[in-house]
C-alpha cells in the first residue's frame, strides 16, 4: 500500500512539473515570435532610414557637382531673394 501511495505521489508531482513546462515552454515561444516580429520591424525601418539618407547624399552630391561646375565656368546663381535697403524705401 505504501509503494502505490509513493508511486502515485511522484506521478502527481511529475505531472505537476510537466504542466509548468508546457505553460514556460508556450511563454518563451511567444516572446521568441515577439522578438522576432520586432526584429523585422526595425530591419524595415533601418532600410527605409537608410535608403532615404542614400537618395538625399545623391542628391546633396549632384548639387554639390552642379555648384562646382557653375563655379568652373564662371556660371553666376540667379539670386532667389532680393535684399533691401533703407534708402531703398
């Protein structure tokens, strides 16, 4: 009698364990899907970031060549405000 009470004490503990493992394994499933949707989410975001920092140097470098070339031909900018003056008034 005593060796069917031991034996189903320990089953009722190993089921206990193997409940509590399965809720801790479900748990550290759902925060690695968590972390990895995260993870997508900023390497999205860091491309995009990356990509318009791209296209905005491109253009900062064809102005900057543009600029140069006007500056090797003598090229003058048209001016794009006008300043005045007191005795303008």
């Amino acid at each position: 009698m005593r060796k069917i009470v031991l034996v189903a004490a320990i089953a009722g503990a190993a089921l206990s364990l193997a409940a509590c493992s399965k809720g801790t394994e479900d748990s550290a499933k759902e925060t690695a899907d968590n972390a990895m949707a995260d993870a997508s989410a900023n390497a999205d975001a860091m491309a995009e970031t990356a990509s318009t920092a791209a296209a905005d140097a491109g253009a900062a470098v064809k102005d900057a060549a543009a600029a140069a070339t006007d500056a090797a031909t003598g090229a003058t900018a048209t001016p794009t405000a006008t300043a005045t003056t007191e005795a303008a008034k």
